[in-house]
C-alpha cells in the first residue's frame, strides 16, 4: 500500500489531508472569503451536525444567510479541487497531522467534518496527496 492509499484508507489520514489543504488555503488567501474551500467546509459541517448535542451554532451578522445555505460533500469536494496546493513541508505535515489527532474522538460519533471526509470523493482527496 502506497502513504496516498494508506492516508485515504483511514479517518485520520483522511481527516489530515483536509487540513492541509486548509492551511494551504488560508496560507493563501488570509481574509475571509464566503466562496473558499475552509469555508464550505465549515458550513456544511454545521448542516451535517444540526440538532447533534454540542454540535457547531451560527451566530451574529450574517448567521441566517448561512443557515440556508446548504452544502454539500460534492460542493466541499469541488471547491478543494479549486485549492493550489503549495509545496508539502515538515512543518505543514505536522500542522495538519496535529489538526488530525487533537479532532479524534473514538468515543462519539463522526462531527461533520469527519462526516465530510467520509463522503468525500477519494479522488478528489487523492488531488491533496499528489
């Protein structure tokens, strides 16, 4: 098994994968941008959590608009196809891996975020290994 297969294979790698490709947006693109790829993820995380104890709330100016806003693991996955993703380095390898392991929680169910990478299309999550 190759790391891209060993990575796409489990919830962590998986999980890692997403957050370097976050970082590498944000590294980008520092100011908030309702169309990127972080927030799409941050959104339909919320819908996939609604109404789950402890799950995500939305608040303040501009909380109702995203409230309706709906998307979906196709939207998350066609907005990291968009990310330019930056030469991997050690220190991005270890943010993202950290993001990964301090997110584990074996004991409740998958948030929405694990749900996002679980329905993901492993092709387009393969675009971050490469």
């Amino acid at each position: 098994m190759t790391t891209a297969e060993s990575l796409l294979a489990g919830p962590r790698g998986r999980r890692m994968l997403l957050a370097y490709a976050r970082d590498a947006e944000r590294t980008l693109h520092s100011d908030f941008r309702s169309d990127s790829f972080d927030h799409a993820v941050f959104l339909a995380s919320y819908h996939l959590e609604s109404g789950r104890e402890g799950a995500r709330v939305l608040f303040g100016p501009g909380a109702e608009e995203a409230q309706r806003t709906v998307l979906t693991a196709d939207d998350v996955a066609h907005r990291l196809s968009q990310v330019p993703l930056p030469e991997v380095t050690a220190v991005a390898l270890r943010s993202a891996l950290a993001d990964a392991v301090d997110a584990a929680c074996y004991w409740q169910d998958p948030d929405g975020e694990a749900q996002i990478h679980r329905s993901t299309d492993v092709p387009v999550l393969s675009f971050v290994v490469r």
